[in-house]
C-alpha cells in the first residue's frame, strides 16, 4: 500500500469531526423548531371552559401530583371532620385485622414468613405446617374460628352521608380467577344492589329517570390501598363522593388524582363526577407513613438475600410462590394492629 493510499490519523480526525459537526447542526436545526412548537389545538368537540382545557397546556405534574382539598374538601380544615375519618380508618384496618389471614396458597405448606402463626403441637421437623387462620387469640368458645382464606388483604368499607356503615368488602381476584376483582368495584357493584333494597341510607339524590340507586354522591369509601384505573373509573360511573386511602400504589401512577382533576364537577348539582382522592396523610392517620415506608424497605422489586423471594411459600408438589400482594405490608404489622385497637378498647 502506498503512502498516498495510507489514512492519515490527523486528516482522519479532523475531516470526522467536520462531518460530525455539519450533521449536529442540521439536527440542531432540525429539533429546535420542534422544541419551540406550541401545544396543538384543542380537539374538536372538547369544551374550552371545561376542566381537560383547563389542564391542556399545564405540566404534567399539576395534573398527576396535586388535588386541591383546600377548594374541595374544605370540611378537612375541621379537626373533627379529621378525627372522624380516622375512626373509619381505624375501622377499616380492624377488619382487616379481623377477618383476613395469610393462607392464599392454603393453610397447610411452609410460610417462612409466618413462623409464630403456626398451629401450635406440631411436630418442629416435619416438612409441611399447618397455620393459623384466626389471628387473634380468644378464649371465648363461641367465637368462630377458621383458616379458610377470605380474600386478598386489600379492603374497604362504604359509608353513607349519615355517617352510617353500609358493607365491607375484600380483593377477591385469587377466588374468581381475574384481576379486575378489587375491593372498591366490587363495593360499587354491590351498593347499587343494596341503595335499591334498602332506602333508609343516605347515598345519594336521585337522579331523574334513574334507579334511587343510581347516585352514590353521599358515599364515601375508605379503602386500605390507592386506588387503581379500574376502580377510580368504577367509582366515578357510580358517582362516588370520595375515597380514603391508607396507602400510596406506586403501580397506579396516581390515576385517581388525574381522573378527579380532569372531570370537575356537575354543572347542574357542582357534584363531583369523579371521587375525591384523599390519603391518610390529608387526614393525620399515623399508620399512613408507616406503611409506605414498611413497603418502600420490603418491596417485592428488590431481592434481599436473607430473605429471598422465592421461599414466601413452599407447598406440596407446588413449586415456590411469590407474594404477589403490593400490600402484604398489613400481614408485617399485624401485631402492631392488634395491639393498636386492643388498647382503643381499653381506653
């Protein structure tokens, strides 16, 4: 090979980099307009007064990361409006506590987690265990007793504008096969059903040429996990005052806040026609943080080698299973639970 054929490194270097930067500039050019483009119009058959158009050249984060209670709650202000949220919540937590136990796989297998919940006598070396369902010790013999699983540890309760306690319910997907099964729309579901045989809660003010049933304006729901797009959107057909929740979702993105953010409010009645997200926080509920926190150190997306997550359960000719619950941080505290309302009794 010549030495006219040889690449010169310095000639290399320069002519690349000349190139390099012709291209940079014609990118530059070429994303500057588009950095500097205005929001597109509305479109067409959305209202410019209405809450969407309101939000439509906003960031993001107006829309995702705030309600205003202050406008919209303005109760909350009272701090007996507070307390009685709490209660409520306290409530909703002691049925939890109450009614809910760890035997999703069944209640015999090896919960490593579980290790002081066993049924007590039995043989320390056998391979397989059988644990308790009931939680709470009792010496009373006609309280009923059982290790069957009710349900996923995500619940809530429905209360009327009276004050009044309508039904409880739990997750239910493990028992109907399905995801869609959660604790708030199933609620709503069963609401509508009971408004319309039983006329003496304060739901809601009819609507004309609907079921009495219809309207739930009066109801508030206190749920133990944020709520996800399916039950925010379930809640928002059934008109659902407002919802109380214990614990942030990471995995709903905050959809409650923008649903309640976009659709406003009826402009016959100034009722919300999307239900009021508020946290425990809002409320001064102390377990509030507690959970996120107990959560944020045992999220099941991280591996920790003293407790893999492999080994939450084994069971006879089943391979090991996960603990799929983003909530199972009420099974972690449920002696703190326990001892939280067994000292409101005594109080």
């Amino acid at each position: 090979m010549s030495d006219r054929d040889q690449i010169n490194r310095r000639d290399f270097i320069v002519t690349t980099a000349g190139v390099a930067g012709g291209a940079s500039a014609l990118a530059g050019g070429a994303i500057a307009p588009a950095l500097g483009q205005t929001t597109p119009p509305l479109p067409s058959g959305i209202d410019e007064h209405s809450p969407l158009a309101q939000y439509w050249e906003k960031p993001v984060a107006e829309l995702v990361g705030r309600v205003d209670l202050k406008a919209h709650v303005p109760e909350l202000s009272n701090e007996s409006v507070k307390e009685r949220h709490r209660i409520y919540c306290s409530l909703l937590m002691a049925l939890i506590q109450r009614f809910w136990n760890g035997n999703k796989r069944g209640p015999r297998g090896v919960y490593p987690y579980r290790v002081d919940q066993k049924v007590p006598g039995q043989d320390p070396q056998a391979k397989f265990f059988r644990y308790r369902g009931d939680m709470i010790k009792d010496e009373d013999q006609f309280r009923v007793n059982w290790d069957r699983y009710l349900g996923h540890n995500i619940a809530c309760i429905a209360v009327d504008g009276n004050g009044e306690v309508i039904d409880f319910d739990f997750n239910h997907n493990d028992f109907f096969r399905s995801s869609t099964e959660h604790a708030e729309s199933r609620m709503v579901r069963r609401l509508f059903s009971l408004a319309d045989v039983f006329d003496n809660w304060r739901t809601g003010e009819p609507v004309p040429g609907k079921s009495r049933a219809f309207s739930l304006q009066d109801v508030t729901l206190y749920t133990s996990l944020e709520s996800c797009a399916q039950c925010s959107g379930v809640m928002s057909l059934g008109r659902v005052r407002q919802v109380v929740y214990l614990q942030h979702d990471p995995g709903t993105y905050r959809v409650g806040n923008i649903m309640f953010n976009l659709a406003g409010r009826d402009p016959a009645d100034q009722s919300t026609l999307s239900p009021i997200p508020i946290a425990g926080s809002a409320i001064d509920v102390p377990q509030f943080n507690q959970l996120n926190e107990a959560y944020e150190k045992d999220d099941p997306r991280r591996e920790k080698s003293e407790h893999p997550r492999s080994s939450i359960f084994r069971s006879a000719g089943r391979r090991a299973g996960r603990l799929r619950s983003i909530h199972h941080v009420v099974l972690m505290h449920r002696r703190r639970l326990r001892d939280f309302f067994r000292g409101s009794r005594r109080a």
